[in-house]
C-alpha cells in the first residue's frame, strides 16, 4: 500500500485496516485525504492479498464528521459540481468493491461520514455514533451520494426529515431505519464484531461475494434489469472452480475450501 499522510493502512491476515488519521479536525475529509481513499480502493481490487476492508475514524470521538469546511467554503458555482462528482465518483469504487468493505462507526458521522459509511457494504456502530445529514446548516445538500443512499437505507420519508431539518440520530435509532448492522458498546467491540463479520465472508467464495456486491447495487441503477444481472452472475459464477468445489465438498460431506478461481 502506497504511503499516505490522512489514512493510516495496515494489512492484517487479508483485512485491509484503514483510519481516517485528522483526529484533530474530526477526521474531517478534505481533497487530499478522498484521493488517498481512491488511490487504496484501486488497489484494493487488484491486491490479492486483501480479501476484506474495515474503514474506521482515529480516536474515540469520530468516524468523520464530513467533507473538510473550510474547502468547502471556497467552493464556487464553477467547481462545485466537479466536487460533489469528484466524491461519488470515491465513493462508488468503495460501494463497487467486490471484497467486503465494513465502516466501523465510532463516533460522529456526519455528511460526507456518513455519506461514506452508507457506501460501504455494511456499517457497525459503537454506542456513541450519532449519524447526520448536517448540510443543509451550511446552506448546501449532501453531494457525495446522501441524497441517493440515505433515501434507499432509510427510505423517503426519515430520509427527508433527516436531511431537511439536518438533526443527528443515535446508534440505536440509525439500527432500528437499517442504517446500521450492529451496535457495539465500545469502538473495540465493534471493531471485533467486523472482524467476526469479516472472517465469515472471508470462508465463502470469493467470486460469489463479488458477484452479490455487482447484484445488489443493480437495484439501485436505473435502467439496468437487477434480474439479468443477477441471472448473467449466477452464470459467471457456475464457471468458477469454487462452484466445482462448494457443490462437490456438500455432497462429499467436506468443508469447501475456496481459492477464488
Ligand atoms: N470540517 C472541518 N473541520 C471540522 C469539521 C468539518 N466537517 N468538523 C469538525 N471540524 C473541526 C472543528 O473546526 C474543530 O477544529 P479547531 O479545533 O481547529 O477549531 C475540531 O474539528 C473539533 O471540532 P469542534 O466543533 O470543536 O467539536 P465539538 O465537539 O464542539 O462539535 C461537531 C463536534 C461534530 C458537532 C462539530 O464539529 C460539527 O458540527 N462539525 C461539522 C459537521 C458538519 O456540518 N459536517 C458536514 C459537512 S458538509
């Protein structure tokens, strides 16, 4: 993994251990910190060596509360698009990751944090998380893809109040809209519920899980047919060794080992 100044990287036994390192803003994401982040998925895809992800906020009192401020207060109408493109484009290399990618919630995430959270597969929240939309305080509506994802995770109507009166919600009540999987008790108990997620998906075939991630976010765009999709992956994955080999291990009565071929 390439050096990086915002993110901290350590590889683990396959999981990829990725921090947000600006403690002292937040965590908060500024241009330098989103090209580290697309830089290390780029290279998450092509690493064989990393089968899983867990993205987490250094410290205990925030994932990421947003897109870094005070680059945001320079924007103009000319770049602004550019921004907001810029930051979905990130963010979709993470939602299109075809290794399990996991945020580890543990603290504040707030637009462009929680924005990030909900492209990840799957969120784990310690009990302290508050999760918000809060750009509408600054005059702005989220732009890295809340408006899309928020609705679709919680649906229209508490994705509208949450992003039109800005307010944050608790670990518990983000659980009960489906915001989040789980909700730990420290930032050490959610980190281990990821990992005990993680190892799980790691025992199973690789190219299936890629294939679920390709199936599952063909709902969300528009003009593709989810059910051709899924029927074309279904088909891809017979093709694979692992299928050979989890068909042949069930009825050998084995436990399958997968190489993701
Ligand atoms: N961008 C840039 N800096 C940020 C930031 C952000 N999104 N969020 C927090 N920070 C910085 C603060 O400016 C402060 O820096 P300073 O010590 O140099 O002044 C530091 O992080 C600590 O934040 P502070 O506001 O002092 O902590 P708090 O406990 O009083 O409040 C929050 C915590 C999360 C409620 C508050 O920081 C906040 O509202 N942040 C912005 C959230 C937001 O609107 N995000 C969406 C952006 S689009």
């Amino acid at each position: 993994m390439a050096d990086n100044t915002n993110i901290i990287s350590e590889e683990k036994e396959g999981i990829l251990y990725l921090t947000v390192n600006r403690e002292s803003k937040l965590n908060a994401l500024n241009f330098d910190t989103l090209e580290e982040i697309r830089n290390i998925f780029n290279e998450v895809s092509d690493n064989k060596n990393i089968k899983a992800v867990i993205i987490t906020g250094s410290g205990e009192k925030a994932f990421i509360a947003g897109a870094d401020i005070s680059e945001i207060a320079e924007l103009n109408e000319l770049n602004a698009r550019k921004f907001a493109e810029n930051g979905q484009e990130i963010f979709s290399l993470i939602e299109n990751c075809h290794k399990p990618v996991i945020a580890v919630v543990n603290g504040f995430a707030l637009g462009g944090g929680c924005e990030l959270a909900m492209a990840c597969h799957m969120r784990i929240a310690s009990a302290n998380a508050k999760f918000g939309q809060p750009e509408v305080n600054l005059g702005i509506i989220p732009g890295y893809g809340g408006t899309q994802r928020l609705t679709y995770l919680i649906g229209r109507g508490k994705a509208n109040e949450l992003m039109m009166t800005g307010d944050m919600i608790g670990a518990e009540e983000a659980k009960s809209l489906g915001l989040v999987n789980y909700v730990c008790e420290s930032k050490n108990e959610a980190m281990a519920k990821a990992e005990e997620v993680i190892q799980k998906i790691m025992s199973k075939a690789p190219l299936a899980i890629g294939m679920i991630v390709d199936c599952v976010n063909a709902v969300f765009i528009q003009g593709e047919n989810g059910y051709q999709t899924e029927a074309n992956s279904f088909a891809r994955c017979v093709k694979s060794g692992d299928y050979k080999e989890g068909t042949s291990a069930f009825l050998e009565k084995r436990k399958p080992v997968f190489k993701g071929e």
